[in-house]
C-alpha cells in the first residue's frame, strides 16, 4: 500500500468482535490506527500494550481498529482469539480476517504491522514488526495535532 492512499472499506459481516466499524465512523475527526495482529504472534501482544497506553495517554483523539489476520489454520479457532482480547484487554473493534478480504486490501504480510491513516483517510505512515513503535507513536501525534485543510 502506497503512501496518500485511501483507506479501503472494511467488510459489513457479522465477523467483527467489540463492535463493526466503517469509514463513515472513521474518517474526518480523527487519525486512524490500523493494527494487523494474529493470535500466533508472540510479539502482537506487547505491541497492543503500546496502543493501549497511547490510548490512555492520549484519551479518545484517535480510533484503531484491529484486523485478526490468521498465520495458520489454528489461528482460525474463535475461542484462542476471544481469549487473547480478554487478556490483551483489546476493546477496539476487531476484524476476524479468516479469508484475507482486509489483509489484501491493504497488501500486508506480517504481524504486526501497523498503518495510520491521517483525518482524511489518506495513509500517512506505515510499519512491520515490533521495533520502531517510538516513531509510530510520534507520527500519531503529529497527526492527532494535524489541523485539517
């Protein structure tokens, strides 16, 4: 996915845990985080432990939706994935990703991965893996920040 590219419409399915989502929601007031995970990921985890602090510290100035993308066939199971967002004390909307319709949209690979999206909709910035969440929190302050034009 290109920088300044839209961010693509998410599925209307019943497939969402803590609520579904849509762009009419997301766009316009705030900068959107989107957080690629899978329940196999060791390292997804303690990267939402970064988002949640960021949301405690920066209150409600910025919407993240989560995006459960499966690595095998056991990352399919419901319950394992229910169990992570109790323990991870995930609250965000999450989409279940089993037929990779999001995933491909956004042309991801790996987990996590993160992708903010500025006020408009337009990608702003985006990263792999665990290393470099400095730099994602201080874009996302720039663009909770950013005035709209």
């Amino acid at each position: 996915m290109k920088l300044r590219t839209k961010l693509p419409s998410f599925p209307m399915d019943p497939r969402w845990i803590n609520g579904q989502i849509n762009n009419d929601r997301l766009i316009g007031e705030k900068p959107v985080l989107v957080y690629f995970w899978s329940v196999s990921c060791s390292l997804c985890g303690g990267a939402y432990n970064n988002i949640r602090l960021w949301k405690e510290k920066y209150k409600e100035n910025f919407h993240v939706v989560g995006i459960h993308m499966p690595r095998s066939r056991d990352d399919l199971f419901e319950k394992p994935i229910l169990d992570a967002i109790q323990r991870g004390r995930m609250k965000d909307s999450i989409y279940l990703d089993h037929e990779l319709i999001v995933t491909n949209q956004f042309q991801n690979r790996v987990v996590p991965s993160f992708y903010l999206f500025d006020k408009k909709g337009l990608l702003r910035h985006m990263q792999a893996g665990e290393k470099g969440m400095m730099m994602l929190e201080k874009r996302l302050f720039m663009l909770i920040n950013e005035n709209v034009k």
